[in-house]
C-alpha cells in the first residue's frame, strides 16, 4: 500500500471497528434472549462465562421433548445457506484469497441468521459463529458506503472479522492477530492488515465494552503460576492435547464433502444434531459450547470429569467443521482446556496446575486446529495473565512445529505465495535469451482490452537482474516499479533490488496462468 492507501485505511478501519461494536452490542442482546427462551424450552441451561453475564452452574434438567428443538434448529441453519461450503471464518478467509465471488448482502445477512440457529441448537457451535458472521455483514455494509479499491476492500474484511472475533474473545488484539494468521497454513501473516485490524478490534471493543463491561471472558481462580523449570512438562502437557487436536484435523479431512449436494448437506445437519441432543440427554455437559464448562474446570470444580468431556467435545467438533456450521474458535478452545483441566489432574504426580494446564491446553488445541501459534498464546494469556507466558509459548510453538500445516479451515493457503491475491510472477530469467538485445526479442501480443495492473513483490532470485534480462511471458507486461514507497516507471536499464515491487499489466486470465505456473514451480 501507499502512504495515502494507508491512511485511507486507518481511518475506515476505525469507522468498521466503531459499526462491528455498536451491531455486535444489540447482537449480545439478541442472543441472550434467545438463550434465555430456548432454555425454558429445553428445561436446560450451562454455565456461563463471567464476561458474559453467566454463572458457574447449571440450571435444570433437559427435557427429552424440549431437546427435540435442537436438530430443528440446525435443520433451520442448514436451509438457510444452500450451498454455503463454508463457515462464516472460512468464507472471511476464502474472500480475502480469492474476492472476485463475493455474497451479497443479502447471504451475509442469511449467514449471520444460518449462524446464530447454529449455536442455538447447541451442538458445540460457539459464540463466535454468529460473531463472525456479524463481521462479513459489517464490511459488506461498509463496501457499500464507501467507495474502496479492492486491496481496501479485502483489508476492512478482515478488520471486520477480527473486530467481532474481539468482542466474543473479550480480546481485541489476540482476535486481530488471529485474523491476520489464520490465512495460512504456514507461519506467515499479513502485516499490512494488522494495524487496521488492531484499530478496528480496539475501537469496537471500546464501544462494546462501554455498554457491557470490560471483564475478561473467562476468569481463573489463584493459580501456581510455572516456574521455568516446569515449563517442559507443561510443553508436554500441549503435546498430548496437540495430538488429539492432530485427529480432529485428520478426521475433517477424511470426511467427504457434501457442500454440492444441498440435501445431503441438510439431511447429514439433521442427523448429526439429533445425534447430539440423544447425547445431551444422558450427557448434558456437551450442550453449547463448552466455554461456561471450561470456566468450572479452571475454577476448581472439575478433576478428571473433564478429560471425558473434552473427549466428547472432540467428537462434536469434527462434525460441527465438517458440517460447516461454525463457531469453531471457541469450540476448540473449550475442547482444548478441558483435556488440559483433565490431563493435569489425572496425572497429579507431576504437580501441574489444573487450571495452568487447562489454559496451556486451550491454546495447544486451537493452534493446531487453526493455525494460529500466536494468537493462541495472546489470547489464553489475556485471560490468565502475562506469568503464563512462558508455558504457553513452549506448548503453542511445539505444537505447531509437530502438527505442520494441519488444519480445520480449508480455505487457507500453504503460504503468501500461493494466495491467488499475492500470485508472483513464475517466469524465471531466460538464460538463453538473456544476453538477447531488446530490439531482437519476440515482440509481445497485443494487449486485450480487459488488462488490469497488478502489483507483486519481487520474485526470489530476482535480485541484482535488470529490466532487459528477464523475458516476460505473452500477454504481460512490466510497466512500473515500486521502490521505498517510490512509483518509478519502468526504464531498459533498471536493476531489481531487494524490497521491490513490480506493477505488470496483465488480462485476469494471464495473471491467474502467472500464478498457477509459480505453484507448480514452487511445488517441486
């Protein structure tokens, strides 16, 4: 971006963080009297988590008849998005690679009614479903109001999500940095998302917190903060809930299908959710999504009960992202510190904090399941505090280097260099033609008349080589360079430097062959 691009950014970007938080304010209201009717009906309430306004117990035992409106609620969901493939998360993640597809306002407003049946139905989807789909909406809304390019408009999208991911969070800086690293599958972020991102998230939180409070989500009782020299079994405490987290990912991608068979898609919704309130019946510890069952685990009420629920939690979550119906972040994040609270306290010879080990899990778990390193560890140490740092790097940092680029988000990419947006140019120099003169070259074709500018960062390689040495393929052209925040037009004997961007000018169609020929050269 440029100077200018960027400040226009930093503005809309507040303006987005300011529409996410008043929207996401009515939509905490909304959902509470939701929840509160549909408990009446089932005869059945969790706990609830501190920043929203919960208590530490039930209420209730669920009614088999009551129960019944569970699988017609996600029945509902599912009809309401006929052929959506993806969850809100992965639709923000899949625009931002890929925006020449996007909704209408419309679908962002059936997704965000699709969303909240599905965490009502209570088949682990979480909070943030509803809230991530609030965030599509709110861009989509913006797009509209403002006149922005398509780098801005992709940027404010991602700042949307992640503002609304910070409310249900009750962390505005972890959800910032989750939304600019879950794009990839490897550890690479968008940087020059996070600043609006960051504005976005604090202004929203900043609204929303005036009207709600500012209490963290989750709250921890007086815990024995780790001391270096238990930071290894803690890293290894992450390891096992890694791996059981490494076969929710395996058991996702096993799975077929089923977003070109709409009906398959619906009746499968239906029988996973009635699945699920069969389970809540004898086990009403899997209703929701676990976040207020996580809170009475960290404060001390739950030993080794907890290792089973997140077993069964575990179980839930390979549907729930299998069946796209959001709500996965906090999913995993309660399954995650539930084997955690259940490991620690299995295992009481090794003098592992419960609640320590609950959170170092939670963030283990939703490392693996996302991809998101350090967001995991900013997110858990908001809600226990800067002493678990050290734990919770270790757990999170292990568990990305052995789980590799598995994950519960499809649409994320290997790296920035196979994002269809950041395509590079994948000609390599012409070594037989290199010392060529310009005027002997093949000429190019004419131009078609629907040639766009594209601006890429400078291929590997690309240092030190001039203009004239590389031969550019038919139907692209070099026109500029881009230099220290400098447009220069481009000149016979300029020479690459590290740091440049080339501005070409290409149809779609020759760009999009630009970027599939670097995948196969990158792939082998």
């Amino acid at each position: 971006m440029t100077r200018l691009e960027s400040s226009r950014v930093v503005i809309y970007g507040l303006l987005a963080g300011a529409l996410v938080g008043l929207m996401g304010s009515g939509l905490r209201v909304v959902l509470d009297q939701l929840v509160s009717a549909l408990a009446f009906v089932t005869r059945f309430r969790p706990p609830g988590t501190p920043g929203e306004g919960g208590l530490l117990m039930a209420f209730g035992e669920a009614a088999p008849l009551g129960l019944l409106a569970l699988p017609v609620l996600a029945t509902l969901a599912a009809l309401l998005r006929p052929g959506m493939r993806h969850d809100p998360l992965e639709e923000a993640v899949r625009q931002y690679h890929d925006d020449r597809h996007l909704p209408d306002t419309a679908a962002d407003g059936r997704s965000l009614v699709a969303s909240t049946l599905a965490y009502l139905s209570g088949v682990a989807v979480g909070r943030d479903g509803p809230f991530t789909a609030l965030g599509n909406l709110s861009a989509r809304l913006l797009t509209r109001m403002a006149r922005l390019s398509r780098t801005e408009a992709r940027t404010l999208a991602l700042s949307c999500v992640g503002a609304a991911l910070g409310l249900v969070l009750h962390a505005p800086l972890a959800a910032a940095v989750l939304i600019v690293e879950v794009l990839y599958r490897r550890f690479e972020f968008e940087f020059e998302v996070l600043l609006p991102a960051v504005l976005a998230s604090v202004a929203a939180y900043a609204v929303y917190g005036a009207l709600h409070g500012f209490s963290p989500l989750l709250v921890t009782s007086v815990m024995q903060f780790p001391g270096l020299a238990q930071v290894p079994m803690y890293a290894l405490l992450a390891l096992v809930v890694s791996l059981a987290a490494w076969l929710v990912t395996q058991a996702r991608e096993a799975l077929p299908g089923l977003e070109q068979h709409h009906w398959w898609h619906t009746a499968s919704v239906t029988v996973f959710a009635s699945l699920a309130a069969v389970l809540a019946y004898f086990v009403p510890e899997t209703v929701g999504d676990g976040a207020g069952w996580l809170q009475v685990a960290l404060r001390g009420f739950q030993d080794i009960e907890s290792l089973w629920q997140g077993l069964l939690r575990l179980l839930l979550l390979v549907g729930v992202a299998w069946l796209a119906l959001g709500g996965t972040v906090l999913s995993a994040v309660s399954a995650g510190g539930l084997l955690g609270v259940g490991v620690s306290s299995l295992l009481p010879a090794l003098g592992l904090d419960p609640a320590v080990g609950g959170l170092v899990g939670a963030a283990a778990f939703l490392t693996t399941s996302h991809n998101v390193p350090v967001a995991a560890t900013l997110l858990l140490a908001t809600w226990g505090g800067d002493a678990l740092l050290p734990a919770l790097l270790a757990g999170t940092l292990l568990a990305h280097a052995l789980s590799g680029e598995a994950s519960i988000v499809r649409p994320q990419v290997r790296s920035h260099a196979f994002s269809p947006v950041h395509a590079q140019a994948a000609v390599m120099p012409d070594t037989e033609n290199a010392n060529m003169p310009p005027e002997e070259r093949p000429a190019l074709d004419k131009a078609p008349v629907e040639e766009q500018l594209y601006r890429v960062p400078l291929p590997d390689g690309w240092q030190g080589l001039g203009a004239d040495d590389v031969v550019w393929p038919v139907g692209v052209q070099y026109v500029a360079l881009v230099r220290g925040g400098d447009v220069r037009v481009a000149e016979p004997m300029q020479i690459f430097q590290e740091n440049d961007e080339l501005v070409l000018l290409a149809s779609p169609d020759q760009f999009e062959g630009f970027a599939a020929t670097l995948s196969s050269l990158r792939a082998r």
